[in-house]
C-alpha cells in the first residue's frame, strides 16, 4: 500500500511538471548594420519564475541562406549570435528568429513553448548623437549658449563591434546649418553656439572603409634651384625648401565635392538633403546622425533685493530678479538655521510656479526669533541657479511710546512760554491801568436803612415829595465831609 501511494505521488508530479506554464521571453539588440552580428537572447520562464531543469534551445532565422543552432543547457537562460555578411544575399530589412524550446523528461524532450522575434539589418549604421554640456546630456530640444557643446555619436554596441574589427578608416565628417567644419576621427566634435533663441541643426556623417592598408613607398622629391642671379662671391644655394599651409575654411554643405586631407577628394551623401545626387560607395559603410535644437541664454544676474533683518511680527518681503531665456520656473525651500547649499536642490516639492519674466516676490511671516535660510531654486530649460539667503528675526526692547514723552514735555513748554509772555506784558502795560477807590463813611446810621413796608415806603416818597426842604446853599456844609475825596491807587 505504501509503494502504491508513492507512485501516485511521483505521477502526479510528473503531471503537474508536464503541464505546467511556460513562456520564453526573446530579445536582441537590433537593429544592426549589413555586415555585423546579431545578438540573440531568449530567457525561459515557468508559471512566471525563472524555470529550472534540463532544456534544449532549437534556434532559426528566415533569411535567405537560413541560420540554425540547437543548444543544450541546464539554464534558463539561452544566448544566439548570427554574422549578417553585408552582400546581397542578406539585403536589409525585416527578418524573424524564432527559438523553440524542449524540456528534458527522463529519456526523451518534450517541447513547451515557442517564441518569435523581428529583427532588422540596416544600409546604415545605427546610434544616436548626443549633445553635452558641462559634463551633462541634453535630452530636450534646447542648447545653452554659454558654454561649448560636445557633439558625440554613440554607435549600437554590435556596429561599433564591427567597425572597429573591421574597417580600415573611421571618419566623421560634421556639418553645422549646411556649412561644413571638418571632421574628426573619434566620433567627438566641440562647438559652441552663441546666438539667443536661433535653431541649429547638427549633422554627423561616418564614414566606415575597408580597403587594406598598403605602406607607400617614400616619395622622391626634386626641387629645381631657383633663377636667381647672385654676386660672384656668393655660392648659389644648392636647394631651396618650400613649405605652403592652406588654411581651413567653411564650405558649404551644397558644394559637395569638399576637400580633406588626403590625397583624393571625398563626396559626401546623404547630407544636407542630397536627394541621391552623390551615390555612396559601396565599398563603404555609412552612418548619418542628425540633431535640431536651440540655442538659449541660462540663468545669470540673480539679485535678491529687501531688509534680511526683521523684527518679530513683522513680514519679509524680497524682491528677486534675473536674466536669461523663458519661461522661467522657480521655487523656494525654507530651513531653520545656517544651510549650506549642494546645488542638487529640485522643485519637485513643493512644485514650482513658472512666469515668461524672472521677477517674482517672496513675502513669509516667522513666527518666532530665529535664524532662517531661504533656498531659491529658478531654472529654465538650459539652466539652474540655486541661491541662499540667510534672514534673521529679531525681538525688539520694548520702549515707551514717542507720544506719552512728546506730548506732555511740548505742553510744559507751551505754558512756561505763555506764563513768561504773560508776565513781561503785564510789567510793560501795568502804568496804563488806574484804580480809583472810593472811601465810604458807614458810621451815621441813616433813617433810610431801617426797614419799612412798601405802603411805608410809599408814604414816605408821596411826603418827600410835597415836603422837600430847599437845596442847601454852597456856603452851608455838606453831610460828606470835605476831606473825604476820591484818591488815586498810587
């Protein structure tokens, strides 16, 4: 019973690995130029793992003189190379691969998937033509015009395997807005573009031969003496070196039959939209590589302007400008304390504003006295300025206000003043003013003060009337005695 049940478990083990899911992933590095190597990579997965076990690879291409290979291998992983020669038996274009693979199951293989593949064979070589500036590649559409630009052209790494195995000669020729500047022999041009906002086009044209090397014989020169008549007591020279530099000028690209040094001239095509008048060499292998760009101005003159100093509850306001191409994109990071800037700082976070003028304002409110760095980061599309500003928030001394001192010191000044105007103009006008006194004799009780009615009173005045004396004479004295006179103050 125990022998049964193992065998069961061994079938149902074979079953499941007999159906069990698996897929190959297949890559090259297409396209490749006429003449060179494929690379084929074919990478074995089982229900999405790596697969392990025994495994046969059974490669073929569908090219005219078809390619085949079968590999055994106890790896998921299966590599293939196929030398394309560069005649007309393997014309470029399209072609397929197509990998087959089978699993090892105690005696025999079982297959268990299959993958196709298209790959390409190209005229020309393949690569791209980069742009650098100060150490940094220039993905976008856009050049600085402050600092030179290396142009470089960075070949497939299967072309650049065979030329470099093969070709006798390896020459880029370099063209800028359809004027010629030379050529170099190591895939690198340096140049520099000062105009603001003007669009250039950049051309690389290599230039791969394979004629054999052949070592000439060294040239015999003779050169004549000149007609020269000279005294007799001088010798004629017996030889006379001439040496001409031609130096180097700009042609245009339309003039295509340019001049280098070497000892025939070189056409070339492709370049500057030739539209097949120059027909390439067959007996060469070409690559063109085009770029079209803009040359901008980056960002410089950054001046941040407004009081770094402030008290607390007060707000900061600066004033930030500069020059350079726009638009322009800016943002600000705020530390505590001291900062030391490392110029990787982003406006990722927080995510920048952007204007087509650089002049923006940074107004901030602290709460609290402290020392705070301002980082503002401005780019624009060639250009980055990061630049630090250190505020500090300070706690003023409290102190009396101006009014409680002012007001009541001026009202002290304005009543001495009055008070002193006051006296010296009394002391000036007092001789103006007499004061007469009157001296009143309130001895002799008189009838008249007592108190009476007014029916008394009436009678009184109705008696007076009819009974008056006569008016007393001058010589007759007087009730007020006669030294009783009104006198003066003084």
């Amino acid at each position: 019973m125990y022998i049964k049940l193992n065998v069961l478990f061994l079938f149902f083990v074979k079953l499941r690995l007999v159906f069990a899911s698996y897929h190959v992933k297949l890559t090259s590095d297409s396209p490749t130029v006429r003449g060179g190597t494929v690379h084929f990579v074919a990478r074995l997965y089982e229900d999405g793992a790596p697969a392990s076990g025994r495994f046969k690879y059974i490669w073929r291409d569908n090219s005219i003189l078809s390619h085949s290979a079968v590999h055994e291998s106890d790896f998921n992983v299966d590599r293939w190379s196929v030398t394309y020669p560069a005649n007309h038996t393997y014309p470029p274009g399209p072609y397929e691969v197509q990998v087959t693979v089978e699993k090892f199951y105690v005696l025999f293989y079982i297959e268990k998937t299959s993958q196709r593949l298209m790959f390409e064979l190209t005229e020309q070589l393949n690569g791209k033509l980069l742009l650098i500036q100060d150490g940094k590649v220039r993905h976008g559409k856009f050049v600085s015009n402050s600092s030179p630009v290396v142009h470089k052209v960075v070949l497939t790494e299967s072309d650049e395997e065979y030329i470099n195995s093969t070709a006798t000669s390896i020459l880029t020729y370099w063209f800028v807005d359809c004027v010629y500047y030379g050529f170099t022999n190591n895939f690198t041009y340096t140049f520099q573009y000062p105009d603001i906002e003007k669009k250039h086009q950049i051309e690389a044209l290599v230039v791969a031969g394979f004629e054999p090397i052949t070592t000439p014989a060294p040239p015999t020169t003779t050169t004549p003496a000149p007609n020269v008549t000279l005294p007799p007591t001088t010798p004629a020279p017996a030889q006379t070196n001439i040496s001409t530099t031609l130096q180097p000028a700009k042609v245009k690209r339309s003039v295509l039959n340019l001049p280098v040094p070497s000892a025939s001239n070189v056409s070339f095509p492709f370049v500057c939209q030739s539209n097949g008048s120059v027909v390439p060499d067959q007996s060469k292998t070409y690559g063109l590589f085009t770029r079209k760009f803009m040359s901008k101005a980056p960002i410089f003159n950054v001046t941040i302007t407004g009081n770094y100093w402030i008290s607390k509850g007060k707000v900061l306001d600066l004033i930030v400008k500069c020059q350079g191409s726009a638009p322009f994109h800016y943002c600000r990071h705020i530390f505590e304390g001291v900062y030391n800037i490392t110029g990787n700082e982003t406006c990722e976070v927080p995510p920048p504003d952007s204007s087509d003028q650089c002049m923006f304002s940074i107004r901030r409110y602290f709460p609290k006295q402290h020392k705070y760095t301002i980082v503002i980061v401005i780019y624009n599309d060639v250009g980055k300025t990061v630049s630090p500003v250190t505020v500090t928030v300070y706690e003023e001394a409290k102190q009396a206000q101006l009014s409680v001192i002012v007001v009541p010191v001026a009202s002290s000044l304005v009543a001495v003043v009055l008070i002193v105007f006051g006296v010296a103009y009394y002391v000036q006008n007092r001789s103006r003013f007499i004061v007469e006194v009157a001296d009143f004799n309130f001895g002799n009780q008189s009838s008249d003060l007592e108190y009476k009615t007014f029916r008394e009173r009436l009678y009184d005045s109705i008696s007076n009337a009819f009974l008056r004396a006569p008016t007393p004479s001058s010589s007759e004295p007087t009730l007020w005695p006669p030294g009783r006179k009104y006198g003066s103050l003084t």
